[in-house]
C-alpha cells in the first residue's frame, strides 16, 4: 500500500523524538479516554497495545476499574544497525484489584537500507489489488514460482487428470463465459485455476441438469457473483483460461 499507517498525535510525537533523545522513558497515553480515543482513530501503535490487553473492546472500561497510563521506553543500545526496539507499556488495576503491567514491543527498521530493502520493495502499491500494477507483480511471482520452484516445475509435468467441469472465462475482453466439459470439450490450454468459496446462504447461480446445456452455450461475466468477477480479472492477467 501506498498510504502510511495512521498515528496519532502522542505516537506522531514520540517516534519523531527518538533522533534527538535516545534511552529514555516517558507517559504514553495518561487516561483511558486519550488511548480510547486514539483505538478508535485507528492508531496503528494504540490498537496493537489495545489487542494486546484488552479481548473485549466494548468492555474495555466496565472490566478494569483504574487504568493508571500506558508508557513509552526506548531500548537503550540497539540490536543492529538500521533497527530501533521500544515497548508500550500499559498499567492497569483489574476488577479484582491486582496491578498488572504488561509490554508490548516495536522494532523500527530503516526500509531505505540495504538490509531491509526488499522487504519494503512493493510499499509504493496502489491499495486495490486488483490495480495493474499490484497484478503485475502478482503475475511476476506465479512466473518465477513455476520457472524455479522444483515442486512446481513437477506439477506442470504431472498427470492429464483435469476436473469434470471447468469454466472458460475466455481472453481478455470477452464479456461472456462458458460451462466447459472436460470429456466432451477440447481444452485451449491445458492451464487452469482453483476458487476456494463458500455459497453463502443464496447461491446466485447453480448448475443442475436442467441449465447445463444454456451454460454451455455462455453467459455474460457481469451476471457472476462478484467473487467470480474478481477471479477472472487474475485469470485474464495470468493468460490463464479455464477456473
């Protein structure tokens, strides 16, 4: 994705402060309003500390009757170069009147290094996965998957097994697909894809013995089930024809 993680203004603040003040400890949020305010804003750091520690967000405030703060401490020496370790920690009185603290720990990783580099290689991605460009890297694995992957090289030799029925969702630009029987209709290619899906509780479309011939003879692609539509947009991509 091309967006950073929100923060808000108390994360903003400190991740900025530690190039000018290193080792130090200091209050993160004072009260539960602020960090509830800050869940609830999405705050990247504040919704890990919350998932952490509280199961039942809702409950949150019924169940811990004092919540005394949440507080910051950087990691003094760092581990390796281009990483910097914190913990978040939260310190609260349950409902039974224990004190509890607990942490929760962060590494920050430099992702213009060159250690780190290529995990950050796809970050500038649009966040549609269906946007050209998130395809394109797509299709760049399944290709060096099955030029270099051993086991993968294996299936591409392996049986002439094929399912009973197939779909033919075509090339790119048809607008229409069709029901393909494996045992009576010539495979294009010998290349397909598998959809795992559940029906939901009104399955929009069914083949039974009464509409398989009009299947076979095609329908349009905009009558599918979104999930379906979706699936075709990789297929088309793949140069792939049959799901």
């Amino acid at each position: 994705m091309n967006e950073t993680s929100p923060l808000c203004a108390v994360c903003a603040e400190f991740l900025h402060s530690w190039r000018r003040r290193h080792g130090f400890a200091k209050t993160h949020h004072n009260d539960m309003k602020s960090l509830t305010e800050a869940v609830r804003s999405r705050c990247y750091i504040c919704t890990i500390v919350w998932d952490c520690h509280f199961t039942d967000k809702k409950a949150a405030t019924a169940s811990r009757t004092d919540f005394r703060r949440t507080g910051w401490t950087w990691q003094r020496d760092e581990p390796e170069e281009g990483v910097v370790c914190f913990s978040v920690d939260i310190s609260i009185t349950m409902a039974d009147a224990n004190y509890v603290t607990k942490q929760v720990f962060f590494r920050l990783v430099d992702c213009e290094g060159s250690k780190f580099r290529r995990y950050f290689l796809y970050r500038n991605l649009p966040p549609a996965t269906s946007s050209l460009s998130s395809l394109g890297v797509a299709y760049s694995w399944y290709l060096a998957c099955r030029a270099m992957h051993k086991a993968c090289r294996r299936l591409q030799r392996g049986s002439n097994w094929y399912p009973t029925r197939l779909l033919d969702v075509g090339v790119p630009g048809d607008v229409k697909w069709k029901l393909h029987i494996c045992a009576e209709d010539k495979l294009i290619s010998p290349t397909y894809m598998t959809i795992s899906y559940r029906w939901g509780s009104l399955p929009s479309l069914m083949l039974v013995q009464s509409n398989i011939n009009e299947l076979r003879r095609g329908k349009l692609t905009d009558e599918l089930p979104q999930t379906f539509r979706d699936a075709i947009i990789v297929l088309h991509r793949f140069s792939i024809r049959y799901l």
